[in-house]
C-alpha cells in the first residue's frame, strides 16, 4: 500500500505495518534496523557490502542451476548484484556498522534490496514480494550465520590485496636506504646514551627486516581466512543445508574472486570462534608496533635544527607557519607524516583490543559482535594503506644522511671506532 501524499509505502511485518520511502528497496526488517540500530552513526563498509554481495550473487547462480529457484529469479538476482558491484544503490544500504544479530541487520538489508531491486528489473512492484521474496529467494539454501562470516573473510582477503604493493613498496624503500646509507657511520645509542659505532645503513636494514617479518605474520595468518563455514546452516550441523550447495557456492566464489576458498574442516570451531580473525588482527598490530618504532626513531634521529640529533633530513612537505619562519625561529622540517602514520597505529591498536574483547564475547555456536569485529579489521587495513602510501612516496623515499653531523656526533662522543 502506498501513500502517495507522504511518499511512504507500508510493509507488514510479524510486529504489524511499516512506513518505508517509496523509492528506497529496503523494507520493513531494514527500516526496524535503521531505527533501532542506528547507534554510531557510521555506515557499514562498502568491502563488507561487496563481499556480501558476491556471496549472494554466487547463491542465486547456484541455486538457479539447481533448480531450487526459477531461472528468472535467479537472473534478476544476478543482474541486481552485477548493478550493486558496479557502484550502483550505495544509498540503500542503510544498515548501521553496528548492526545487530551477528550481521543479521546487513544480510537483512541486501536480501531486501536484491529482491525489491530484482522484482522492478522484470516489471514487478516493489514491496509486494509475489516475485521475489527476501527469504525464499534471495536467502535461499543458506543463512546468516554462514553468509556473514564468509562475507566477512572475502572482505578481508579483497582488502589485503590492496594492502600489499603498499608494505611491499615500504621493504623496499627501507631495503633502498640501508645501502644507500652502508657507508655512513654513527654514534649508535642504547638508553639514548652513546654506545659502540653503527651505520646508518644497518639501522635502516633493521626496519627493512622488522616489516619484511611483520608482512610474513600477516600473509601467514591470512591463510586462515580461506577457510568458510558455507553449508554450516545455524550451528555447524549443516542441518536442512545442501552439501552440493555450499560446494558449488564455494567454488564459484574462488573463481569470482581469485582467492582460494576452502569449506572448513571443522564447521563449528569457524561458526563459533572468532580466533582467526583476532590472529589476523594480532599480526596488522604487530606491523603497527614496529612502525610506531620506525617513525618514532626518524623523529628522534632527524630532531634539530640546531639542537637535536640532526643526523636525518626528512623531506618538507607543508610551509612552515608564519611565527616559525626565518627570523623568528631556526628553519626546521616537521615529521608530519612519521606523525599521522603513528597516530593510525595507535588506531589500530585500540581496533585490536576491541576485537579481543569481541571475539571473547561468543556465547555456544555464534557471536554476536562480528559485526564490531569486521567493522574494526576493515578499519585498521584502511587505515595503515592510507597512512603508509603518503609516509613511503613523501617522506621515507627522500630521507637523507646528514654525514658531517653524523661525524661530527661520533667524534663528540669519544668512541673510538675501525672502518665499518
């Protein structure tokens, strides 16, 4: 029914009538969603809805060659993902971050716009659901709690690929610097008091070899990620599931996505333990660490003009403001980005400790905070790409040796030191 005076139609629901906008294709579980769910203010991750909607796409495919819906259905499911992939109805994934049910909200939310989308593709109405409904159809041979932790690890796995070229590109430059700097001799410094000679090259080598190993962990722990609980049904059981379903679902994912997706061995530990995603978390926190240290020891080592270490130049990449130009204060080059990508990594150490505490929160065969945990883990990989590109191309790739300073420290400390 339609209310044309207030562009609002109603849906009925088990809990009575619905006021939904006309042109929106969510309906009424979205719309109670929205209302009572929206406790952050933040939308759920476009890599989440992508995710979810490849898993979907692959079900209706599947399911149309199973024979278990009409081909018809299935093809304006398909063709409404296709449109989604595309860029298309971002706005109508209004489900909230924190949405509730362990992802229920957000699978929820794409069921209704991959029905109500799909009905109006082949000339039906929107809201009625004589053609496509929801459940019957679109949530069709599966459920929840396999689709949203399977979207959930596809998400991830899509989002590392792009983290990748930029830890890669970080080695490198690290790599680069080391040699470039081989020859540059030092006062080395443990407590920050003068110690035993170093260079500058093997100072830079460390941090090459600390994210080489950190990049390691990740890739390492990622692996687990592969592994999906499709066909698990609501426990593990794989009660009422079809096992040709989730086979060929799982099989049509790795092809659309390039990632080798595997079923679980064990169906339950994926339902119920959150473990690989905090292990995933745990190594993106450990590369954090290290590039805490890393920024941190570029600031200290490039600190001056005149009264600091000096030993560095970092590259200036903003004026300095007019009260600290010549004249008034010494010329100096701000760390600004060693400094946003240290205040990224402490974010990514806040994310790792609430997914430990999210992850703990399991209670039997499921968890209700996934949604908490994906929203932090997409965060953190966004985070850290979006930090480390500008600290590698505008920072790290033009740090130079200051080797008059350098020598000048050695000779100041007394250390007697041999060709290194």
């Amino acid at each position: 029914m339609v209310n044309k005076k207030l562009d609002l139609r109603v849906e009925r629901d088990s809990l009575g009538d619905v006021q939904i906008p006309v042109g929106a294709y969510w309906g009424a579980q979205t719309a109670r969603t929205k209302e009572h769910c929206a406790v952050s203010g933040l939308s759920t991750h476009r890599k989440l809805i992508e995710a979810l909607v490849l898993v979907k796409k692959a079900a209706a495919i599947t399911n149309g060659e199973l024979n278990a819906i009409e081909t018809a259905a299935s093809r304006a499911i398909t063709q409404t993902c296709d449109e989604i992939a595309s860029g298309q109805w971002k706005e109508q994934f209004v489900a909230d971050a924190f949405h509730w049910g362990a992802g229920e909200g957000l699978n929820a939310n794409v069921n209704e716009v991959l029905a109500n989308r799909g009905a109006e593709i082949v000339g039906g109405s929107v809201g009625t659901y004589d053609f496509l409904d929801p459940n019957t159809h679109v949530n069709f041979g599966h459920c929840n709690n396999d689709v949203y932790p399977t979207a959930m690890r596809i998400a991830l796995l899509l989002s590392l690929k792009q983290l990748e070229p930029t830890l890669v590109d970080l080695e490198r430059l690290l790599r680069r610097k080391s040699l470039e700097f081989d020859r540059v001799v030092k006062v080395g410094r443990t407590h920050l008091q003068d110690c035993s000679p170093v260079t500058l090259g093997q100072e830079f080598n460390a941090y090459g070899s600390s994210v080489e190993r950190s990049v390691r962990r990740i890739k390492e722990s990622s692996q687990n990620l592969l592994e999906l609980n499709l066909g698990s049904a609501e426990t593990g059981t794989g009660y009422g599931a079809d096992p040709n379903l989730s086979k060929k679902m799982i099989e049509r994912l790795s092809q659309m996505t390039n990632l080798r997706l595997r079923q679980a061995e064990d169906l339950f530990r994926v339902s119920q333990s959150m473990s690989d995603f905090l292990d995933f978390s745990s190594s993106l926190r450990g590369l954090a660490v290290d590039l805490i240290k890393i920024c941190n020891d570029l600031k200290l080592l490039s600190s001056g003009p005149g009264g600091g270490f000096g030993e560095i130049s970092l590259p200036p990449i903003q004026p300095q403001p007019t009260a600290l130009r010549p004249g008034h204060w010494p010329e100096k080059t701000l760390p600004h980005l060693p400094e946003c990508l240290i205040m990224a990594c402490y974010q990514v150490l806040g994310n790792d400790y609430t997914i430990a505490l999210a992850a703990q929160s399991g209670q039997l065969e499921s968890n209700s905070m996934t949604p908490l945990i994906i929203h932090n883990l997409l965060q953190s990989v966004d985070l850290l790409r979006n930090a480390i590109h500008p600290f590698n191309q505008k920072c790290l790739a033009g740090v130079s040796a200051n080797t008059g300073r350098c020598n000048e420290l050695l000779d100041k400390s007394g250390i007697r030191h041999k060709e290194m």
